[in-house]
C-alpha cells in the first residue's frame, strides 16, 4: 500500500507520556499503569493508526503468500486468513475515524482493506470520502479505478485512468496493468459481461497503452511524483 499518514506531534506525545507518569514529586505511575489510564483520545487513535498500517502490511503479504500457493484447498484456506487480516487493519481504522472523520489517510486505508476484501462497494464509499477531504489524491483515485473494475464499471474505470495519466503517469500505469489483467480473467471467464463488453474494453486498453508507450519519452523525468 502507497501512503503517508499524519503522525502526532512530538508535543502531544511529551504532554501525555507527562500526564501519564506525572509531572510533580509524587509517586510514578507504573508503565502498566499508563498504559491504561494514561493514553488521550489522539494517542489511542495514533496508535490505533500505526497498528492498521502494520495489519495492512502484514495482510498484503499473506496476499502474496495466497497467490503463490497451488493446491485448491491450501489456497482457500490461506485466502481466509488474508482475508481475517485484512478485516482485523479495517478495524483500526475504524477506530481512528471514530476519533477524527476528516483523517483522509484513515479513510484511504479502510477503503483499500475493503476492496482487498472483494467489498467493492464499501471501498467505493470510503474512496468517495477520501476524495472528498482532499480531491485530486491521486492514490485514491487509482485504488478507486481499480475498484470500479471488481464491479465492471468501466466507463468510471477509464475515467479514473484519464485523470491519472496527464498527471501521474507511474499510478496510471499501475492502473492500466490492472484493466489488462481485468481483460484477461475475463475472457477466461466473461461472467456477468458480455464478449463484445470484454474486446471493446481491452481495444480501448490496448490503445492507451500504445499512447502511454509513444508519449513516455516526452514525460520530464520524475512526472510520477507530480502530486506528492
């Protein structure tokens, strides 16, 4: 997962570990102590931040260990526990907007964890919020095209392409190996789309990759970068 989050202040992390220990002569509290009754609302939804992101990343790479398993059944059960993993870094997240519901990042990674999860529905909210709170976040937009592909809603799909590709040609790209790849699972399994859907998709496919190949050489160096 691409992403950044907004950290707590150095202060505000001083001002609690102070409340927590106590600042005076009196008796310290023990560490188990501050652990308890110590944290403020904005250390526990940091916390609660950082221990998503470990869950996000501990997730994707049981996602990577799932697709290289062979055996049905393994990959069934390890598709189970990438899927547990997932929900578990969703529940963070959830605690952190509880806390701040203007916290974009949050929303960023909840909705990845969704669609991780095949609940492109869900992702889509959660991407809408983010782009509410900060349009034009290029992340979300390509992790939202990608998710209008699990629901075969391709016109919002190329959509998203198109506002990525001027911009940020390095998510664009990511974008379209993602549409390829949509072309190929269905033609192998055109469930729920037609042939004609699949070929007049994979034609418009085919040709924005041949524009991405002739125009690569025009693209300043570092153009990935232009949204950061």
């Amino acid at each position: 997962m691409r992403n950044s989050f907004r950290s707590i202040t150095l202060a505000l992390l001083l001002a609690t570990t102070c409340t927590a220990f106590g600042a005076g002569s009196g008796d310290m509290a023990t560490p188990s102590d501050a652990n308890i009754k110590g944290k403020s609302p904005e250390l526990r939804a940091h916390q609660a931040f950082s221990a998503g992101v470990r869950g996000i990343e501990k997730a994707d790479k049981l996602l990577a260990e799932e697709n290289s398993v062979a055996d049905e059944k393994k990959k069934q059960k390890a598709h189970a526990k990438t899927g547990q993993a997932y929900a578990a870094a969703a529940r963070k997240f959830e605690q952190v907007i509880e806390f701040d519901s203007t916290n974009y990042d949050a929303w960023n990674y909840l909705a990845y964890a969704h669609r991780r999860m095949g609940d492109f529905e869900g992702a889509l909210t959660a991407y809408g919020r983010v782009l509410t709170l900060k349009p034009g976040y290029p992340e979300a937009i390509e992790y939202r095209g990608h998710a209008f592909l699990g629901l075969d809603r391709l016109s919002e799909a190329k959509q998203a392409y198109l506002t990525l590709f001027p911009a940020n040609r390095k998510l664009a790209a990511s974008l379209l190996v993602g549409m390829q790849e949509w072309v190929a699972e269905h033609r192998r399994n055109p469930v729920g789309v037609d042939n004609a859907m699949v070929e007049t998709f994979a034609s418009w496919v085919n040709e924005r990759s041949a524009i991405a190949g002739t125009t690569t050489a025009l693209t300043r160096e570092g153009a990935a970068s232009a949204w950061r």
